[in-house]
C-alpha cells in the first residue's frame, strides 16, 4: 500500500501530572477536524506516538477519518510520571488522561482503538464514556493474566539484559526507558498482579466490537479476544489473523486495516 498523503499536527496537551504529547493525523492534506468522529489510539507497553511508525496514517486515509495519538504520562514525549503504576492503571487511564486529551481537543463522539494493554485501556474508555463511544477495537489486548503472557513478558524482560536493548529503547522514551521497561514488567510480574481482569469494573458496552488477534501472538492466546468479545450487547466480531504475532498493525497491516474499515462501514 503506498503512503497515503496526509496532515499531522502535535501538540502537548495538561493533564493532572504533566503534559501528554500527541499527534492528529488528518487524511488528504485537511487540517486536523473532527467533523468525523475521530479514532483514538491507544499504545501497547513499551509504545508511544512514534512507534505507531505510518499506520495512523494510513488508517485516516482508509477510513477519511482523523486519527489521534497520545504517549501516556511516562512514555515517549509525555513527561515523566510521578511513580509507580498502580495496580489499577488499566482502567485508571479511562478517568484522567484520556479524558485530558478528549476535552483538550473537543472531541465529543470517537471510536476506540487500542493495542495490547492498550485495548484494555481503549475497552474502559469504551465503558466509562459509552454516550460517546461509536466503537471499540481492540488488537492483541489482554483480558486477563494468563501463563503466556507471564511467560512471553519473562523472555522479553531477559532479552532486554542483553548490551544495546535498553538503548533501543531509550531512543524513543529517552531517560524514561527505565521506567518504561520495569513498569511493563514488575508491574505485570507482581504476585498482586495475578487476579487482574479486564472485565473487572467493566458495566456492559453497548458498542460495535472488532477484536482482532494474531494467532501466534507470544502474548496471549485466542481466549483474550473471545473474552473481550462477550462484554459487549452490541454487535462483536472475532478476528483470528493467520501467521501473525503480537503486533498485527505491523505485520500483516492490509488486514487490520481491512478490518477497521468495514467495522466503520
């Protein structure tokens, strides 16, 4: 697929600790509007803005709607967070820094797209602002701890001993990447951890669901998307994508957005 044309615009937005970077991708050449309902990305562990890489950009122009990205406190070019992660960060992500960034730029409806612990984030945003909310979408999202993800985060956590790795990181969340790496791995390691459920909290979504999952995803199994599936009353589809890992949106791309975009039909 070649590069779609597109318009982005960044901005650094207040929120209760410090300022969210984030980016709006609007499709041939516009300026950033959301006289469409807008879709709003939400990042994996280890992600931010810019690992996103040229998807948003493609999404808005097969959608021809704005597309928003923001690095959560702590993360890419956000500012430092003051912490710890608490033990709630999924579901607390519903009630303060998406809602900066939702009335920092006006969005009134959206559509809710998230990656990994992203889709769980993306799934309370869905919930906690369900009059808003026109759809979820989530990709490799965890609905619960399950012994693969445990087993995947413990090979990813040895592989970033090795020299070099966490300087990768480090390109993109600077001196935070620390923070970053352990924040993903003690907090998902944490004996305190283990009981976490993303329906936990979760009253029922009344929105069109798409939950999408590569089949040899090192992160979970297929039993995530299925759970994810079932919380909603409204219409959900299933999407088990073949010789795919953990990162659909990079690997097998045309699927994805496919996808997306007959969800949005």
């Amino acid at each position: 697929m070649p590069s779609p044309s597109h318009h982005t615009q960044d901005l650094r937005i207040p929120s209760l600790h410090g300022r969210l970077f984030t980016r709006i991708w609007s499709p041939d050449h516009l300026s950033p509007s959301f006289d469409e309902v807008p879709i709003v990305l939400f990042h994996d562990s280890l992600g931010c803005v810019e690992l996103w890489r040229e998807f948003p950009a493609k999404l808005a122009a097969i959608t021809g709607k704005a597309v928003v990205a923001y690095d959560r406190l702590g993360f890419g070019r956000s500012d430092p967070h003051p912490g710890l992660l608490s033990f709630g960060f999924v579901g607390d992500e519903a009630e303060h820094d998406f809602p900066a960034v939702k009335d920092a730029l006006g969005i009134g409806e959206f559509i809710a797209f998230g990656h990994s612990v992203g889709g769980g984030m993306a799934t309370h945003c869905a919930a906690r602002h369900r009059q808003h909310c026109q759809a979820l979408i989530t990709e490799s999202a965890q609905a619960f701890v399950e012994d693969r993800t445990l087993a995947g985060i413990r090979e990813a956590k040895r592989g970033f001993q090795q020299d070099g790795q966490l300087e990768r990181l480090a390109k993109y969340h600077g001196d935070k990447a620390r923070w970053v790496l352990e924040a993903w791995t003690e907090t998902w390691l944490s004996p305190a951890f283990a009981d976490w459920s993303l329906a936990a909290g979760i009253e029922r979504l009344d929105c069109p669901v798409l939950a999408m999952h590569g089949d040899l995803d090192e992160f979970g199994s297929a039993l995530h998307p299925q759970r994810i599936a079932q919380l909603t009353d409204g219409p959900s589809r299933v999407l088990l994508i073949g010789e795919c890992g953990h990162v659909p949106h990079r690997e097998k791309a045309d699927v994805v957005l496919q996808a997306v975009a007959e969800l949005l039909r």
